[in-house]
C-alpha cells in the first residue's frame, strides 16, 4: 500500500497533511473524484459564480500524479443558445 495525498483548493489551499494508504493509483484517482463529489455535494465549495476547484493528488516522494479541476462561469450573452 502506498500512501496519497489530496490537496485542495477553491481560493484557499487545503493541504492533506496525513494522506490516505491505498493500493493503487487507479484507486487513488477515484478518491479524488469522491472527494470533489462530497465537497460539492455538502456545498463546501461554492463555484458560482466564476470559481474553480482544483484536487491535486500527489504520491508519498510529492510528486504530482493528476490534477483534477472543475471550474464554473456564467454566461452571460445571449448569443448561445441550445439547440
């Protein structure tokens, strides 16, 4: 099992100081997708009207192993419309 950290921020940094022990990267990277998925489900993150968040996931040496990031914008013309 190695151990994953996931980082945080929507305008302030959260650092995972302790990480998680996992068995694998696949798995590491469907805990960062839980993770934005809780936080935005338990309305942590407020992405409106023009925010990002951003979960950086790194294995044990600190090396970057996937950012995963969703950003959300208002539009505001009226030149897009649906089809």
């Amino acid at each position: 099992m190695a151990r994953y950290f996931f980082n945080s921020d929507n305008g302030e940094h959260v650092e995972d100081r302790d990480g998680t022990e996992l068995p694998d990267v696949e798995t590491a990277l469907a805990a960062a997708q839980d993770l934005a998925e809780e936080l935005l489900a338990q309305k942590v993150v407020h992405l409106w009207p023009d925010g990002v968040l951003r979960i950086t996931l790194l294995d044990e040496t600190g090396l970057i192993l996937a950012v995963l990031e969703m950003t959300a914008t208002i539009v505001t013309s009226p030149a897009i419309h649906r089809p």
